[in-house]
C-alpha cells in the first residue's frame, strides 16, 4: 500500500515539475481547475482522509468488510463533486507553498499509519465514504492513491491545455 501512495505521489510531482509558476494556476476554462487547485484538493483530502484513519483507529473492531473495486475511481467520465470540506479555493496558489502541504500531509499520513500495530485486521474497522458508502480502514489507505491516480489524468490534461494555449 505504501509503496503504491508514494509511486502515485512521485509521478505527480514529476507531472507538474515543468508547469511553470506563472502556469500554475492557469485553467482550461473557467469551470475547471487549475493544476494548483487540483493539488490543493489532493492536500485537504489527504488531511481529511488521515484525520478519519485517527477516527477509525479509536472504533471496536467489527465484521469484516468486503473489499470495493475501488480502481472506479480511475473513471473520470462519472463526474464527483467535491464536498466543501476538500474543494480548492479560488485564490491563487504558489506553487511551492502546495508542494510543502503536499509533503507535510503526507508525512503526517505516513507518520499515522506507521503507528497502526502489525496485528490489527485494517477490514475490520471502517468508516462511510463518500461514493463507496462504508470501506475499510485498508481500503481507505488504497483509495488515497487510487484518488490522486484519478487527478494525475486531470493533470495532465490541464498541463497539455494550459501548455498549448500558452505556446
């Protein structure tokens, strides 16, 4: 799982390496997202996301949940909107200050799983989603990089609109 979160979040930084400052919060139009607002999106969920795991971890164990195809999420044509809680402001972001959000929820997110004991069953404790309804702790954990692999396409279709526009 680790692994999987950390090559999701190395291909996303490699994707926005050269969008330059001044494309940073460039849109594709004025109903999409910039990719700093993407970016800021993935942060506030990120922090959300942890702040359940630090929930779930404080529950009695349960029944066993069954695993959610969770690899849904990569299908961009069902359109989710973002409750308020997670949704980018419409300042603009620099691009730097992100990046450190970026780094420090993930730290944090790391940091709180790396405290979850070896023995615990992840499927036996869970917590509503969403769009999945109830998932497990260990899906919760899958799903944060099914979720930026889901914005990483966003990425680079705003990369490739804002790039060839600004040419």
């Amino acid at each position: 799982m680790i692994l999987q979160l950390n090559a999701t979040r190395k291909e996303i930084l490699m994707a926005i390496e050269s969008i330059p400052e001044h494309l940073f919060n460039a849109k594709k139009s004025e109903h999409t997202w910039s990719v700093g607002q993407v970016l800021e999106h993935l942060h506030k969920t990120e922090v959300e996301i942890t702040k359940a795991i630090s929930y779930m971890l404080s529950l009695p164990p349960q029944e066993p949940l069954a695993d959610i195809p969770l690899a849904m999420t990569l299908d961009r044509s069902k359109k989710i909107t973002a409750s308020s809680t997670i949704t980018p402001s419409s300042q603009a972001l620099n691009k730097r200050d992100i990046l450190d959000s970026l780094s420090k929820s993930r730290n944090h997110l790391l940091q709180l799983i790396d405290t979850i004991p070896s023995e615990l069953d992840l499927t036996r404790i869970g917590f509503k989603h969403p769009v999945f309804d109830k998932i497990s702790l260990k899906q919760w954990i899958e799903f944060i990089g099914y979720h930026e692999k889901r914005h990483l396409a966003q990425i680079e279709e705003i990369k490739d609109a804002i790039t060839t526009e600004s040419v």
